[in-house]
C-alpha cells in the first residue's frame, strides 16, 4: 500500500489527481485544498509515503511542508505536480518511491 498525501489548492483540479492516484492499484491517497490541513496530517497521522504537492501553493506553504516532511523519521519524499498529465503524475510518484 503507497499512502499519498496530496495538497493543492484548485478543488477541481485535485478532484481529478485524486480520481487519478486512486485508479493505481494499492495507492491510497489522502487529498486536501488546504497547506494548514496537509501540515496536520503530517504532523499527527505521519503515515504517509508520498508529500505530493500540486499547484496553488504559497512559496511559503511549500517551504514548510517540505520541511514537516524531511523532519519525519522516516522522511516523507516530496514531489511536486502542477500538471502535465496522467503518465507523468504515475512516473513522479514512482520515481521518488525509487521504482
């Protein structure tokens, strides 16, 4: 199971990343519109494998949901999708995941 913690802040564009993560068998994503919220998540469940973060997001949001992840033992990999299709949101995932 590959848990993935998706933040991004256009609700239909992440509606789609959803559908999209979801149709990959045995990913289980997690997807919020808000920086606050995902640095919750983080912080409290802590069980994730993938931080991908999707277009919308303040330098400053960025900036310390990579840093909550990196702080993680294990750290958390980031990757970051703002767009670009289907194919290359699967190759980011599986290419920070080292497969």
């Amino acid at each position: 199971m590959v848990r993935i913690l998706a933040v991004g802040t256009n609700p239909d564009v992440m509606t789609v990343v959803e559908r999209l993560l979801r149709s990959q068998e045995g990913w289980m994503p997690t997807v919020l519109n808000c920086a606050e919220e995902a640095l919750t998540s983080l912080r409290t469940a802590g069980e994730f494998d993938v931080l991908l973060l999707g277009a919308g997001l303040e330098p400053h949001e960025e900036s310390a949901l990579n840093t909550a992840a990196e702080s993680l033992v294990p750290p958390v990999p980031v990757v970051a999708h703002y767009g670009g299709g289907s194919g290359l949101l699967f190759a980011e995932v599986w290419g920070v995941l080292g497969r």
